[in-house]
C-alpha cells in the first residue's frame, strides 16, 4: 500500500495545462505510500562446506513495504521525482529464504532482511494519468546461516549487498489526494561473501523481478478530501494503525530451566506493527477487506514460559527486521431482510454505512478466528485493552490459526434485534505451532458456532456469548504418548508424542459476558474449557480458564478518553496434559523439564493516557503466580509500555 503527500502546488496553472479533454491535475507535490509485490528471484552460490560448489535457485514470495518521493510538473507535461523505498519479505518460515541447501558438514541457509532503493523517475502527465520509468541504487541486507551437522549449533553472519534497480510504470491520480500505481522493477545486487568459524566459506548474488502494486495518498493536495478515514468517497475508505510495545520483567526465582521455560532472568523486548485497513464496496451488500501489516519484534523469552501469555501482540514468530503480513482479505456480503436499520460507524475493519438490523453476513477469507467469535467490548483487543492473552481471548478457546494468528475460512452470522447466531469453518495447522495449513478439507478443520443474547439488566445494556467449537487435527495424545513412554525404556515424552500423531477430535466451549454498569464502568467475565486429552494446536496451553474484569473510563478525574482496566485469570490444565508436562514433555509453550503443578494465576491492570486524538500510551503491569502452573518457579512482575496511534 502507499500514501502520497503534497505541500505546495502554488504556481501550478503556470506551469502545466491540461491536454484538451482532460481533467486539470498537477502531480507536483511530496508524496507517502506503501506497497505489496510478487517478487520472483534467482540466487547465484558459491560456497565450500568443505567441498567447493557453485549452483543457483529460483526462489518467490510475497513483499510489503512503505515509499516516499517528489514529484515535480513541467509545463511540457514532463514530470521529474525522486523516490525512496524499503520493502520486507512475508511473515512465513520461507518468505525470507532465498537458498537453503545441506551440505556435508550440516548446512547453508540465506535470509533476507529487506531490499531498498533510490530511484530518480521520469514520466509524462496525460490528465490523471502519468507513465514513467525509473531507476536507481539498489542495496539489500541479509543474514547467512550454517548449521554443524554433528553438534546442530547454528552461527550466522550479515552483509550488506549493493547493485542497482531500474523498471517503468503507471500511476493514476484517482481522488485529487489519491493515486494507485502499477510498476514493474528489476534489481541486481551483488555478491555478499563471509566465511564462518570452521572455516566454511559462502558467497552469492542475486536478482529479483517485481511487480508491484501500491497506493499513494496526497494529504493537503487541491480539493482533497481527507477526513477520518481519509477517504473522499461512500465506495472505499482506508484507516491505518501502528503500535510499539516495550515489555519486561525483573529476574524471578525459579529452582529449575527447562527447554520451553520463561527464562529466570531480567528480560526485555519489543513489538513493533504497522498496518492499514483498505474496504471498498463492490455492489449492493459485498465489500471487499485487505489488511497489509509490517510485523517486528520478539517476544520475552521466544514466546515460550507461560500458558497466559503477558503479550497479545507477540506471536510465535520473532522478527529481526519488519515482516511484511497479508493479515487479512476477505469478502463480505450482507443481506438486508428489514427490522429496521442500523448506522454503522466507520472503523477499523468496518465500512461506514447502515444496514438492516435483520441480515444474513457472509465472509470469506483470511481472517483472525477472533474477528468474528468470542468478541467482548472490554476485552478483545490486545493494540487498545488488556495484553493478557487470556484476558482478551478464552484461554481455553484452541482457535485455528498460524504462527501469528490468522487462517483462512468461511463464516455466515443471522442477526436479529436482540440476538444473533454466526458459525464458522476454518483451516488449521498441519501440526501444532504450524504456519502450514493442513489441505485435507473438510476431514480436517476447525468449526465452531456461537449464539450472542443482548439483554438489558436495571436498564443497563448487557451481552452473553455461549460459544461451542470443535476441531480434527493431526495432532498427538498426551496419554497414549505416557504409554509409550512407558513401554519404551529411554524414550522421552516429546518424542514420543510426536509418534502418536494422528486425525483427532479436540472440543471445547466457551461463556463470556459483558455488562455495562454505567456509561463509564463496565464489566467482563469468560469461562472457558477444552477436553484437554490432545495437543494444543495453535493458542495456549490451557484446558480451563476463568477470568473477569472491569473497565473505567476517565470522566471522573477530568480524563474522559482515558481508561483503567483491571483483570483476573486462573488457568488450568487437564490431567493429562500436566502428566505429560510433569514427565518432562513439551508443548507449543512449555516445558520446564519437570512440574510442580498448581494453576496459573494472574492479575493484569492498565492505564491508558490519551496523548492527543486517536494516540493513547499504556502502562500495564501483570503479576503471574505459578507461570507455566510450577509452584517452583515464579512468581513474575511484568512492566509494559505502549505507544499506539491511529487514523
């Protein structure tokens, strides 16, 4: 996606005039933007790990980034600029490969950090229209990975690779403040050479072929629009969102370290995203939805420790550089049926319009699971509430999803004036804490449905959720996994429950309830369960869960957009998942070796300080009993800074 800025367009009718029947438009002016490319490459090696080889691989994925430029009109028509732009790989395991190869003493692996240029660019304005061709410098940064083959300890390098770029365009100025482009790119980068510490040598070039799709925004442009969503039209809008998080906690007593344990130690780290939020409508009742996300950051301790995870913008990946993600593009088509009409603000994810309050919504997609299902209005999103993951979602709720949290599925929801019922099948993993989306449709997947009651308690606006679910998975069994443990002297429980794995049935519900008690306090529980017999697929460790809260608005001490929140959990696990656990296994999120199990507890309270329109910084502090449900480890203070803005 991408913005386009003007400041000053004086002297504009001096300069150019429109060719006869064509709109008047002048492309002078700054401009900001974002983009998303098809990249397809070739990576020329040469490397010895022992034995010298040469050879090279095609290698293709999706990139994201952000650009900014200036344009300048000439009176012939001719139009100059500049343009600077950074772009970043996609969020999946191998979006940022570009070689990985075995070789005789372990392996050889390079991963893209991102690509950048700077580009002059030349065009001619035909009204609205400007093709162009540009080129420029070029640099890219990388990371080298080799892998021992006998101990299976990795070290890695980085270089910085220079070379050039050069391609050619169309950009169309659709709205005065609005442009969309079509560009085609090629880049040539040279060769990054480094040698790792047994002497194994690696070197390797490469070129990428891009076409790129983006969209430019002119604020301050003559007869803009702005507003917002910095839309000017009922057709399309576009909102955008970032947030940073700086999260850690004090070193912690802990008797034992186990592989997947929160380490004992002080800690810190950041996560970073930045997004935007494209709608359009297509016809009568369907819209189309696409949410481009740059993603960076780690969580503490590689997201591993707890089964109430203190973060719910750390997912189960850790990114060095920005990863670009297609977090959501989905179809959306309502069908009207009377009972009135319902105004529709315009938010993120949401056109704004009405609708009739009786309506059949389908969606299909990509989407969060949580988009739809388990929703409350004080605890469910993690960029303005509460962090806890079992705060903000049923810690029981096993939802489908990859590595940060998003599938692909298909939804339907009836709603009438005071109830509604939506239901919803998605894909899952195709093995726990996988991004890989298992095809064995529909023998495979995850389904669930939900029934909402609006209720009304001493005149005060309440909900109840009651949401059922149940998923087939490839997934092992924490008992037939102890049984094989057992009759296999020195055979250890991860192992083995890997050699369990097979299609099975994971079931669960969820009771959530919001009340609101007056205009600025209202309240919050879940209770959530899972059969707790099979693995975690993609959430949290966690088989029941009770949480409850509240959330105060600021009008009384004078701060009326600011907001407290206080909340409670305790998370528990099933016999058989805390055996395993005991015996020394692992799980998507633990593993300490050994378990002295009581439930997690937790307490997490907030203060979110409005700094201006639409820019909120949060302080929140979590407190942590038992963390991973080991009474000898813990307990833990969490400290948490965030910084989020939107439009």
């Amino acid at each position: 996606m991408a913005i386009v800025c003007e400041v000053g367009s004086a002297g504009a009718a001096d300069r150019a005039l429109p060719a006869p029947g064509a709109t008047a438009f002048d492309w002078t002016g700054f401009y900001l933007g974002g983009h998303v490319d098809v990249a397809r490459g070739r990576n020329s090696v040469a490397a010895a790990d022992p034995t010298p080889f040469a050879a090279s691989r095609s290698f293709g994925t999706l990139y994201g980034g952000i650009d900014f430029g200036y344009t300048y009109q000439l009176a012939s028509g001719l139009v100059l600029g500049a343009e600077a732009d950074i772009s970043f790989p996609d969020a999946y395991p191998s979006g940022s490969t570009i070689w990985d190869a075995p070789t005789p003493n372990g392996g050889i692996r390079e991963e893209v950090d991102y690509v950048a240029t700077l580009r002059g660019r030349l065009g001619y304005a035909s009204g609205r229209w400007l093709p162009y061709v540009t080129g420029g410098f070029a640099w890219s940064s990388a990371h080298q990975f080799r892998t021992d083959a006998a101990t299976g300890d990795e070290e890695h390098r980085s270089r910085l690779r220079t070379g050039w770029s050069a391609g050619g365009g169309i950009e169309y100025a659709f709205q005065n403040d609005w442009s969309a482009r079509f560009e085609y790119l090629y880049t040539r980068l040279g060769s990054a050479n480094v040698m790792f510490a047994n002497g194994s040598t690696y070197g390797g070039s490469f070129d990428m072929h891009m076409l790129r799709f983006g969209l430019n925004w002119r604020p301050g442009a003559a007869g803009g629009k702005g507003g917002d969503s910095l839309s000017g039209s009922d057709r399309w809008e576009i909102h955008g969102q970032t947030t940073y998080i700086q999260e850690a906690y004090p070193r912690f007593p802990a008797a034992y370290t186990g592989p997947n344990s929160l380490t004992p130690w002080a800690q810190t780290r950041e996560i970073w995203s930045a997004s935007a939020f494209l709608g359009v409508k297509l016809w009568d009742g369907g819209e189309l939805y696409y949410n481009p996300e740059l993603l960076q950051g780690f969580g503490l301790s590689d997201t591993v420790g707890l089964a109430g995870y203190p973060n719910g913008e750390a997912q189960k990946s850790g990114f060095l550089f920005p990863r670009y993600s297609t977090s959501r593009l989905f179809l959306r088509q309502t069908f009207g049926f009377g009972g009135g009409e319902d105004k529709v603000e315009s938010s993120y994810g949401q056109m704004a319009g009405k609708r009739d309050v009786d309506r059949l919504t389908i969606q299909v997609g990509r989407f969060s699971v949580h988009d739809v299902f388990d929703n409350n209005a004080y605890a469910s999103d993690s960029r303005n509430d509460f962090l806890n993951w079992s705060v903000w979602a049923a810690g029981a709720f096993d939802y489908p999803a990859d590595k940060i949290g998003l599938t692909y599925g298909a939804t339907a929801e009836f709603n009438r004036k005071d109830w509604a019922v939506r239901a919803g099948y998605f894909l899952l993993g195709d093995k726990p804490n996988s991004s890989n989306f298992d095809e064995r449709v529909p023998d495979r997947g995850g389904y669930v449905a939900e029934f909402e009651k609006r209720y009304q308690l001493f005149s005060r606006d309440g909900k109840l959720r009651l949401t059922g679910w149940f998923t087939r998975s490839f997934a092992g069994s924490y008992g037939e996994a102890l049984d094989l443990v057992a009759a296999t002297p020195g055979l250890d429980p991860t192992t083995a429950i890997i050699a369990t794995r097979q299609t099975r049935t994971k079931y669960g519900y969820i009771v959530n309830l919001e009340q609101s008690v007056t205009d600025d306090v209202g309240v919050f529980s879940r209770w959530s369960w899972n059969d707790g017999r099979s693995e975690i697929n993609a959430f949290a460790d966690i088989d029941t869960s009770l949480s409850a809260g509240a959330s105060i608005k600021g009008k009384q001490w004078g701060r009326p957009d600011d907001k407290i929140g206080i909340a409670g959990v305790v998370n528990g696990l099933s016999k058989g998942h805390r055996d395993y656990l005991a015996a020394g296994g692992l799980s998507i999120l633990l593993g300490d070796g050994a378990l002295n199990y009581r439930n997690e507890q937790i307490i997490e309270t907030f203060y979110a300080y409005q700094l201006k329109k639409d820019v909120t910084l949060t302080f929140d502090y979590q407190f942590i009993a038992n963390p991973g449900y080991n009474a000898d480890r813990g307990p833990v203070h969490f400290f948490t800074g965030r910084l989020h803005a939107e439009f």
